[in-house]
C-alpha cells in the first residue's frame, strides 16, 4: 500500500513535470522533480567543483536562456499564453534542472540578436537553432550539436522552382545574421549557378516578415534551416525536396569568457546524446529526425 502510494506520488509529479517543462513560460520553474528544490547542486555532471561561471547561476537561482520564439517544435512562444515550447526549451528546463536552478527566463531572440545578448551579459547562453561555424567558434563557445538540420527553400506551390538553375533572376527572402544566404550562394555556384547578395537577395529581421514577403510576391522564395521553415507551411506554399543543402549542425552557445559554463554544458549535451534524452526531446517535439545529407 505505502508502496503504492509512493508510486502514484511520483507518477503525479513525474506528469507535473512534464506538463511545466511542454509548455515553459516567459519566466517559468524549472521542474517540480526533487533535482530542483531550489537548494542548487555543488558539482557538475561528472562530480567536479562547479567553476565560478557556474556557481554565479546557482546562486542567482534564474537560468537566463535566450531561444526562438517563432520556430514550432524547437522554440516557441504562444502569442496568448506567453509560453514557450520546443526542443530547445525542453533542453533549457532540463539543464536549470540538473543545476538545481528553480527558475529559467527566457528571452527572445532572432538569428541577429542572439550574439549580442550573449555578449552584454544578458543572457547565460542561447539554444536557439544556432548553427556552429569555424568563424562563430572565434566569439562564442559552442558546445557538441544536440541537431543537425539541413538548408532548404519555401516557395508558392505554383512558382515553378524545382532546381537551382530556377533561381535566376530570382530574389530570395533571407533573415539578418544567418548562414542562409552564404551556404544558397556557395550550392549554386557547385550547381553552375551565380547568386549575388545585390541581385538576389533580400534580408529581413524575422522570419513572419520573409513568409509576408513572399505571400506579397516581394520575394520568389524563402531560404533557411527546413526546421524553421515548415513552421511556416500553408495549403499555398511548399518546401522544396529537391534543394536541401548545408548541414546546419546546432550547439548551444555561451559567452567566450565563460569556458566553465560551455565545459558543464558540453559535458551534459553528451551524456544526453548517449543516453537517449535528447532523441526523446525530438520525439516528444514533433521535430524531424537529425539530417544526415
Ligand atoms: N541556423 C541558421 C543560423 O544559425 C539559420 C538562422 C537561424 O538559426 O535563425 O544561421
């Protein structure tokens, strides 16, 4: 009977948990497992002291996590409860978790902010598709890739793009700060095809403005990550099968002073690839297994 008891009490605050960390919030707990009682643990994932990078977030008691708001399945926000939800959240809430941390905020960002907030101390690190590049790795730590998405387009379903020779001529929609336009320039130019950032494209901050300018016909199609863009998928518009490109292989970034805090989570992004936790974050999310181009 007592064991019964115990069961079921662990049953409900295993389904407590559950439901806190699938909806998230602005500034939401971390868990209601006993990991988090707010008393913060001493050590990292492999019983080492905790460095004073890492110590300074336990002793503040807010894990502060700048993710996407717009991007279903890995960071969202819900435009009339405030909260969010997706992989990276998911990822957000287990690491408060294993800290002991009982609060995360979270801070929107876009492809262009989320360098600067990690530099003004704003936030202690950003899991917000954040693809890892050689010229990234120079101003922020990132740590092993918890995914790996690949580059694709979104066209209108009658535009008659299928292939790289297609868009000639052609003005792609691409946000500020990404790799996007880079890696479309690099592929078609391997496919006989020459792109120019002054004759083909056009960036825009958020990603809802490329899906309007696109709707509007400002521009012929709208080039990111598929994982971004198949939250922006309508009976009028398709992603392109043909042309996926550039594996974009996703790290969580901190602040390049911050080594302790990029070795902690490093160290527990790892222990989560081996022992199934994050397959079951992308499972649990909806999101399209890692590309394996
Ligand atoms: N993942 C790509 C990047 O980091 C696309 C942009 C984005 O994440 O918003 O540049």
């Amino acid at each position: 009977m007592k064991h019964r008891k115990k069961l079921l009490a662990t049953l409900l605050a295993g389904a407590m948990c559950l439901a806190l960390s699938a909806c998230g919030g602005g500034d939401t707990p971390a868990s209601a497992s006993p990991a988090s009682s707010g008393a913060g643990t001493s050590a990292s994932p492999s019983g080492e002291p905790l460095a004073a990078d890492v110590q300074a977030i336990v002793d503040r008691g807010v894990l502060r996590v700048g993710v996407k708001p717009d991007v279903p399945g890995f960071g969202y926000q819900d435009v009339l409860t405030e909260e969010y939800s997706g992989m990276e959240v998911d990822l957000a809430h287990q690491i408060a978790q294993s800290l002991g941390v009982d609060r995360v905020a979270f801070t929107p960002v876009t492809a262009a902010t989320r360098g600067q907030l990690l530099d003004s101390g704003d936030i202690d690190m950003v899991i917000a598709t954040f693809t890892i590049t050689d010229e990234r790795r120079d101003s922020w730590n990132f740590t092993t890739p918890y995914y790996t998405d690949a580059v694709s387009l979104l066209v209108k379903t009658d535009s008659g793009i299928a292939d790289y020779a297609d868009l000639e001529g052609k003005v792609i929609g691409v946000s500020t700060g990404s790799t996007s336009m880079e890696s479309l320039i690099a592929v078609a130019a391997e496919n006989g095809v020459t792109l120019t950032q002054a004759d083909n494209f056009s960036e825009y901050a958020t990603y809802p403005e490329i899906k309007t300018a696109l709707d509007a016909g400002r521009v012929d199609a709208f080039c990111v990550d598929g994982s971004i863009l198949s939250g922006y998928l309508d009976d009028s518009v398709e992603i392109l099968d043909s042309i996926r490109f550039s594996p974009q292989e996703y790290g969580i970034a901190t602040a390049l002073a911050n080594t302790g805090l990029a070795e902690y989570l490093d160290e527990l992004i790892n222990t989560w690839l081996d022992d199934g936790t994050i397959d079951q974050m992308i499972s649990d999310n909806g999101v399209a297994p890692s590309f394996e181009g």
